[in-house]
C-alpha cells in the first residue's frame, strides 16, 4: 500500500521501518528532518501525503496533530476521497471527533488507533493497536496493523480507540505509582527491592507493568521507553475527558500532583518510571538491587 508517515519519534521510526520491511511504499515527514532508508522523505505533511493511500500519524499531541492536518502545508490540501488518515498518537477523544468531521468533509476517512506497547514492540512489530473505525475499514488496514504490531482491537467507531487508550493508560500510571511507593517503604522498613519484587510476582498483585519494569527499576535505567512528559501530558488528557463527561477520578488526581512536581524538578525527558526518584527523594531511601 501507498503510506504517508508522519512522525519519526520514539515509536514512530520504527513503527515506519517496519512499513518498509513488509514491503509497503512509504514517504515520512518528520518535524526536524529525518531520513528512513527504503522511504521517500516528504519537506512538508502535504508532499509525504501526496498520493498516498493511507496518512499515518504518530505525533506529540492534539495540538501536533492538528498543526499536521490543518497548518500551513498540512495533509488537508492534499486529502482525496478514498484516502484514510489513522492517528496513533494519544490525543483526546473529542479532538478525534472534530479532526474526524473535517477529514471526512474532503471525502477521505478518519481512524484512531493509539497503540500500547514501549519502543521494543515498536521496533518488533508487536505493538497492540487501539482501534475506533468501522469493521470494514479495519480490514483494509489490516496488512498495515499486520506489519507494525501483533494485534489490532476494534473498540468501536471513531473516538473509541482514543477513549480506550486513555483508560488503559490511566491504569499504567496507577499501577506504576502503587508498585513505586509498595517498593519505597519497604526499602525504607529494610526489605530489599529483589526479595519484594519477587514475591510480587508470585502472588496475585503481578501485573505486566510490573514484569516490564521491575527489571529496569532495580538497575537505576530510566531511559526513556515512555517519556515521563508524555505521561504526563496523558494525565491531563484522562483528567479533561473525565471532566468532560463528569467523572471523578480521584486518584488519578494525587498522581497528577506528582508528575507536576517531577516534571518541576526535571525528570520530563527520562522514562515515567522516574517518578520512584521522587519518593525516594521523600524517603531518604535509594531502591536498588543487592547486587549492584
């Protein structure tokens, strides 16, 4: 298929690579200038959309996607009926809506497909994507999906996939909290990290976030596989939806109160699991493996 590629981030480069691997025609179109070898390199969103079959966008925030669609140079003045634009980045749900009414006005159609799934799946192609579209335009994508990830969930129609992703990601974010403090006070009463860590996993508080992230906790590697900014910013999305709708979540709201702080000392561009630096900080305790 003929793919436009917009955004060449943590995920977005290689999710791109791997259009490229499976053989599709890709263009890209990067902020800041990036080359993606086997693809054409558009100087603007409009040039890489060009002709394109499908536009695929994987940038920051609403505010990025909709700079891409509707600014100066955007994908708007080339869209076609027929084409389809597919959003992976996190935005809101209402964003999606409004993006969607005004794609679908040039006649070309508007999916979200968030995905969940660090830079490793991303690189993999085993990314799970997030999907609000009609079954039948699901099935059209379906090579694409195929090439950038294990699985892709039908959560509904348009604004779906991006609700869903919200709610998923809300978990993530609590999940980790919960796992950074359970790990900070029982350093701090004289447990080792290893020996909680390994209980947790034998019992019925496990969780995937866990397994992913104990391993880089323990070694003190918060490179970023999801920046705590982004998170960050996915915070503040889950809480407007919320208020949207008229939802109260209110751990969510403690957990926000964190991250303005992390963000305030710092840790924006390090992986969301920083925010243990913080308790520590708190605590006067250091989580870390015995054997380091």
């Amino acid at each position: 298929m003929r793919v436009a590629f917009l955004g060449l981030g943590i995920m977005g480069q290689r999710m791109a690579t791997n259009l490229v691997k499976a053989g599709h025609d890709v263009s890209v179109w990067n902020r800041t200038p990036k080359q993606l070898e086997g693809a054409r390199v558009g100087a603007t969103p409009a040039e890489a959309a060009q002709g394109a079959e499908v536009v695929w966008m994987c940038v920051t925030d609403s505010a990025a996607v909709e700079q891409v669609l509707f600014g100066p140079s955007g994908v708007e003045s080339v869209l076609a009926a027929g084409m389809v634009v597919v959003d992976s980045s996190t935005i809101s749900p209402s964003s999606t809506m409004r993006f969607a009414k005004k794609v679908r006005a040039s006649g070309a159609d508007y999916v979200d497909a968030p995905v969940t799934g660090s830079k490793v799946a991303a690189a993999d192609g085993t990314l799970i994507f997030i999907v609000g579209a009609t079954e039948e335009r699901m099935a059209q994508l379906n090579p694409l999906f195929d090439a950038m990830g294990k699985t892709a969930v039908r959560m509904g129609d348009t604004g779906k996939g991006h609700a869903a992703k919200l709610a998923m990601n809300l978990q993530i974010a609590l999940i980790y909290e919960g796992f950074a403090e359970g790990l900070t006070l029982a350093t701090k009463l004289g447990v080792e990290p290893d020996r909680l860590i390994e209980l947790i996993q034998a019992s019925m508080v496990r969780s995937g976030v866990v397994d992913y992230k104990a391993p880089f906790v323990l070694a003190r590697d918060f490179t970023p596989n999801f920046p705590l900014r982004h998170m960050h910013k996915d915070i503040n999305l889950m809480l407007e939806a919320a208020k949207e709708v008229r939802v109260k979540l209110p751990a969510l709201e403690v957990v926000e109160e964190i991250y303005d702080v992390a963000d305030e000392e710092g840790l924006g561009d390090l992986d969301y699991a920083a925010t243990l630096e913080l308790l520590e900080k708190w605590a006067g305790v250091e989580v870390k493996s015995a054997a380091k």
